[in-house]
C-alpha cells in the first residue's frame, strides 16, 4: 500500500520510542493491533477454548460480547457482581432486558434460565470481590448448556494465577471452556493493562468483526499487549506462582497462629475476618507502621474487610512484617 488513509494518527505520531512497538490509530476491525492475535492465541490455548481475542479493557470486552450476544436477550446479572458486568449489562445497543439473581444461587439461575431459555445470557464474576468465594461455575455451565443459553464469565482475578499455566478459573475447577464466553483482564496477575476474551471460535469471530468497540474504541494498545505477551512466554512463571502459593500460604497460617479467620483462599487475596470497627483500626495501625493493606467494602455482605493483595515479589520479610504489624495492633486495640 502506498497511501495509507485510514489511520487517526492525525499529527503523525506513533508510539513513545522507549515503547518499542507502534499504535496503528486503526480500528482493531480493521487490523489487529501488533502483537494482539498470537497473545489471545496463545491463552486460548492453553484454556482449550475455541478462539481468542484481545480488548482494551474487561469492560470493552464485555460490552462487546453482550451487545453481540445479547441481542434480543435476557441478561441474568448476579446482584452482587462487580460493578463493570452491570455497567456492560446495560450498555447494550436497544438496552436489553437485565435481571438479576441472588448471590451465587444457582438454583435462582436455573428457575430463571428455564423461563426465558435460549434467551437468556447468564453473567458472572469467577470469584466475588466482596467474599472471595467462588461462584458455583460447574452447575451455572450445566444449566445454561442444558438450556441452550450463554455464560458469560468475568475471570480477572483468577487469570495467571489459578488453573494449569494461569490459564482461569474453569480448568482450575475442572469446567470445560467448549461454550463458555471468557474475558478476563491481564492488568493484575500479568501487569498488563489488556483484556483477554475467548470462547467457542464462532462466537469470538462474530465478536471480532460485530463488537462495537471493536469500530468505536481505540484498540488495545502494543505497548500493553507487548507486557502480557512477554508477560505469559516468561520462563520463570511457575517459579512465580509456587512463590505466590508460598508466600500465599505463609500470611494465610500467620494470621491463622494470630487467632484470625480469613476469607480468600485459593486466591492471593486475603481478607481478614472481623468486625468493621477491628478492619478500619488494623488498617490504619498497619499504615501508620508502614504496611499497606486495603479496606474493602463488601457488597454482599454489607461489611469492611481489611484485605492483603499477595505477590510472588512480596519477600520473606514483607510477609514477616505485616504479620508483626497486625499483631502489635491487635495487642494494643485489645
Ligand atoms: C472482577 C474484575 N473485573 C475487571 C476488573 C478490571 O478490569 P480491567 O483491568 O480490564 O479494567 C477488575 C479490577 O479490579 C476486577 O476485579
């Protein structure tokens, strides 16, 4: 091609030199962004779904899906779901039909899966934020497949890091991905601010030529996509994750040796469980001695949890201080 006219590049930049890869100020229904078809490649793989596909954001990709599954649709949303499934639920082109369900009751589901049939499309988080319990995925897959319905599922904080190879939630439970819509963003296990959606190959291929964003965003960008694609071929990965199980593990115990319930587990997140006045004291005398934790806000269960984000760079010492740290505040508080 010798003139190019349907980049937005207007003044003629590309990328920050130091990024090393160039934005194309195309539409990705124009031409996958540099980068973007071998990394959703690559995760598809490894989940043994049908076909990959990248988005700006957890919350583009779920628009995406929903505007083009959801047509004519009745979208069950769990009533405790992060707020972006919501946010997509009801972003869709003529507004489609948006009920929710009783926290992770899949009996709810079935009785109203079995209402409105191959109408329905089924949305969940993997894992709620609020009680960082599982939702019950196995029986969600089997009501909607029996029903000829979609399940939808948001697998953020689980990508990377539960499931062979990071690869989610459902191989972590045994659920196939065979007709499964799968987004989850790589900005936390992977530090890439990037968003992978897979699914049956159909589905994502009506996806990449329908989604909405797909015309009307800006496409994920290279530079990103470049962090999640040396991000998952990086040779150290499982040396990573049996790091994180460690050191997982090792805040887990040690709050248990305080005489602390904790909420989480298998997950790197830990909240510790116990009255709000407790949470919001721990959080701040934790801050004051230097160790930073955060007060979450549950939805479903109306209450404020002190909570640990663990990584695999967390040192021993790390681990050691914020375990002195709540210990020395809970002497004091007691
Ligand atoms: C369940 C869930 N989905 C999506 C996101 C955000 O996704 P993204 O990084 O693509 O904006 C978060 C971030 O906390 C999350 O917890």
């Amino acid at each position: 091609v010798s003139a190019d006219f349907t980049s937005a590049r207007f003044l003629g930049f590309g990328m920050p030199a130091s990024a090393g890869v160039p934005n194309l100020g195309k539409p990705a229904v124009l031409i996958e962004p540099p980068g973007a078809a071998e990394v959703a490649h690559r995760v598809a793989l490894a989940q043994g779904a049908g076909a990959g596909l990248l988005a700006r954001s957890a919350l583009h990709g779920l628009i995406d899906i929903l505007a083009v599954t959801a047509t004519d649709a009745v979208v069950l949303l769990d009533e405790h779901s992060y707020p972006i499934s919501t946010w997509a639920a009801h972003a869709t082109k003529k507004g489609a039909e948006v009920i929710t369900y009783r926290h992770h009751d899949a009996d709810h589901v079935r009785r109203l899966v079995k209402a409105f049939r191959r109408r329905a499309v089924v949305l969940a988080d993997a894992w709620c934020a609020g009680c960082l319990r599982a939702v019950p995925l196995a029986q969600l897959a089997e009501i909607t497949a029996s029903a000829g319905a979609r399940l939808v599922l948001d697998d953020s904080l689980a990508f990377g890091v539960l499931g062979r190879d990071g690869c989610g939630t459902p191989g972590w439970a045994g659920v196939s991905h065979d007709s499964l819509l799968w987004v989850a963003s790589g900005a936390k296990a992977y530090g890439a601010a990037v968003a992978v959606v897979t699914g049956p190959r159909r589905d994502v291929a009506r996806n990449a030529s329908l989604g909405p964003n797909r015309m009307h965003s800006s496409p994920a960008p290279a530079s990103e996509i470049a962090t999640l694609g040396a991000a998952i071929g990086d040779r150290h990965l499982p040396a990573r994750r049996r790091r994180l199980a460690a050191n997982t593990r090792s805040l887990r115990d040690g709050l248990a040796c305080l005489g602390l319930r904790t909420l989480g587990g298998p997950l790197p997140v830990i909240a510790i469980d116990v009255v709000d006045g407790v949470a919001a004291a721990l959080h701040s005398g934790l801050r004051r001695r230097g160790v930073q934790s955060l007060l979450v806000r549950s939805a479903c269960s109306g209450r404020s949890l002190l909570t640990f984000c663990v990584r695999a760079d967390h040192t021993d010492e790390d681990i050691t201080d914020a375990l002195e740290a709540v210990s020395h505040v809970l002497r004091r508080a007691a």
